[in-house]
C-alpha cells in the first residue's frame, strides 16, 4: 500500500488521500457524495428545504440557466417532455393518480423517450425514491442499451 493509501469503511476501496475529505478520513469522497444524494431524495426536510431554497433569485437564476443547458444536451427527453405536455393540455393523455401512493399531485415518469407517451405517473416524492433507488433511471442513461 502506498503511505498516503487509505481504506473507505464503506466501499471498502483503497484510494489516496486526495480521495478523502480533510473532516472524513474514514470515509471516501465518492461514498459521501452518494449518501448526500441518497438523503436529499428520500428525507422530506431535506426536500423541502430544497424547495424554499429554490426559490432564492440568484438560485432560481442558476436553475433556469441549468435546465436550459440540459435542454440542448437531451434533445429527445424535451421532444418526449413537449410532446406529452401537449397531449395533456389537449386531453389525449389523462393524468393518473400516483402508482405508488395514490397520490394526486403527479410527475410522468419516461421509462423511454422513443415512446413519449408511454408514461408511469408518480407524485415527486415517489418519482425522487424511484431515481433514488434505481440511478440507471436518470435522464441520460435511459436510452443507453448496453
């Protein structure tokens, strides 16, 4: 092992001490960056909280300039996107009570973009738990066949 080598408690992987937080040596930058995701998903205080602060303006600014630049990067999710808002808007497609939970207050959910109107209708906190889940499931990945 080298002298600066380390062990992750978690992932049990030896990396270099570059690959530690200065405050966590006992855990790896990867697997705290996991749990930090993993939490935001799944804890309701955590996800409110990400609600108030979005609406921040310089916040809110940053978030318009991301989803604009995601827009140009997944060409087909905003083809699927615009495509199935328009046919809800105009009563081709009805939305349906959360397949989880019953809830009301839905997101579609796209298991494929070729198929824009082949959706799963879930409320955000079920959808956010479904990518926490199964992170395969996130945007640019859905359409990778490997």
């Amino acid at each position: 092992m080298l002298d600066d080598a380390r062990v992750c408690r978690v992932c049990t992987e030896v990396k270099t001490a570059a690959g530690f937080y200065k405050c966590n040596k006992g855990i790896c930058k990867g697997c705290i960056i996991a749990r930090v995701k993993r939490r935001a998903r799944t804890n309701p205080k955590v996800q409110e909280y990400d609600r108030v602060r979005a609406k921040r303006p310089h916040v809110a600014a940053r978030i318009r300039k991301t989803a604009a630049e995601w827009a140009v990067k997944n060409p087909d999710a905003r083809k699927a996107h615009t495509a199935l808002n328009n046919a809800v808007r105009d009563g081709k497609v009805t939305k349906e009570p959360c397949l989880f939970c019953a809830a009301e207050n839905v997101h579609a959910h796209h298991r494929d973009y070729s198929a824009p109107l082949d959706v799963v209708w879930l409320c955000p906190q079920c959808h956010m738990r479904l990518h926490a889940a199964f992170p395969e499931t996130e945007g640019a990945h859905k359409n990778r066949r490997e």
